[in-house]
C-alpha cells in the first residue's frame, strides 16, 4: 500500500480476530499507531477482544485511555460490551461497572455481559440487582 489508511488497517486488524490471531492483532495495532493512524471504534473493538483472549491487561488498560483520549464515543454496542468483558475478564468489575454506566446505548447484550461479569467476578448480589435495573 502507498497509503496507509483506517479502512485497510481495519480490514487486516479484524481479520486477525477472525482467525483467532490475537497476538498478530496486537502487533499489527501496535504498527498502525506508530504510523499515526487513527483508530476507529472497530479496531478498538478488535484490540480489546484480543486483550481479552491473549491475557494483555495493560494494553487493554491503554485502549481505553486511547479511546478517551481521542474522544471515540462508546455509543457503539459492541465498544462497550468489548470494553465490559475486558475489564470483567481481568477481575476489574468496578471499571466494568463504570464503562456500562457511560455506554449510551444498552441492549440485551450490553446488560448480559455486565451480569455475566459480577457474576464471574463472585459478586453475585450486584448482578440480581442489575438484572432488576434492566428489567425495569
């Protein structure tokens, strides 16, 4: 490629998560942001999963400074959902509780994902109330 662009490094980044090549993601996002490309919600989605997968809570931890730092809104389902599994996978539910509250747009997914984690996590209590909260 001449030009390096969002959409190619996209396209290669999610590839990777497709084939269950977290750590190729990892270095591939690595590469796209030494080379100043911006980031879209999708290859931050795909960067977190691969956090999730490959065991990289730091890089996961920087995601999401990057995402606030570059203001990528959360309103995207699957930002959040990605952003709460990751958070609840490396045992950091109150982070995982914080980002749901931000994400503005909640669905059934959203809120399964957020119960699973306190569930995981042994808080039991938080996810019954939870659960009361998305039914009502």
């Amino acid at each position: 490629m001449n030009e390096r662009s969002k959409v190619p490094w996209n396209s290669i980044i999610n590839g990777c998560i497709r084939d269950s090549d977290y750590k190729a993601n990892l270095l591939l996002f690595r590469d796209m942001h030494v080379s100043n490309v911006k980031s879209l919600e999708l290859t931050m989605v795909s960067l977190l999963i691969a956090c999730t997968h490959f065991g990289a809570p730091e890089i996961g931890q920087w995601g999401h400074l990057y995402i606030e730092k570059e203001k990528i809104e959360v309103e995207d389902v699957f930002l959040g959902i990605a952003l709460a599994d990751f958070y609840a996978n490396c045992g950091c539910i109150d982070n995982t509780w914080s980002v749901s509250k931000g994400t503005a747009k909640k669905d059934v997914l959203t809120w399964t994902f957020m119960i699973g984690g306190f569930s995981m996590c042994g808080r039991g209590q938080n996810a019954i109330e939870l659960f009361e909260e998305m039914q009502s």
